[in-house]
C-alpha cells in the first residue's frame, strides 16, 4: 500500500440519542446517532408511531382542498350546462 494516501483508522466510540455507546471501526474517533440497534424498532420489536397521524391529517386536508375544487367545477360546469339547454 501506498503510504499516505489512506486516512487515519480509529476504533470510534458511537454515542446513540437513547444513551446506548459502543466502537466500531472509523476514519472518525466519535460518532454520534439518533438511532441505533438498541432503540430501533425493527432490532426492538416495539413499534413507535412517530407522527405518523399528523402527516396523513395534512394529506387529507390539501386532499380535501382538491376535492371542493373539483366539485366546485362540476357544480359551475351543469349549471352552465342548465342553463344551456334552458335557452334551446
């Protein structure tokens, strides 16, 4: 190999949001992460629904705003169609 041209190899001390640390290999001496093998839900087997609700109420009311649009449409669409076949 080379010699320098390769970084430096640390073991790092990975710091997990939930307090949970442990080393791995790194170019880095200190890692921090918001979820880790400890926390994560799949590693876990508990779920946490993290506003999950919040973001399909959003959906639901720009989706809700789509829909009065289009039935606004359709009702000036038959009245002008009523009126249309008022006149012949």
């Amino acid at each position: 190999m080379k010699k320098g041209i390769h970084p430096t190899y640390y073991q790092a001390k990975v710091t997990c949001v939930c307090g949970n640390t442990f080393t791995v290999g790194s170019t880095k001496k200190e890692i921090k992460v918001d979820v880790c093998s400890a926390c994560h839900p799949v590693f876990t087997g508990k779920q946490k629904i993290v506003d999950s609700a919040g973001r399909v109420e959003k959906f639901l009311r720009k989706y809700a705003k789509f829909e009065q649009k289009k039935a606004e449409a359709q009702k000036a669409e038959k009245a002008a169609n009523s009126e249309e076949s008022q006149k012949n």
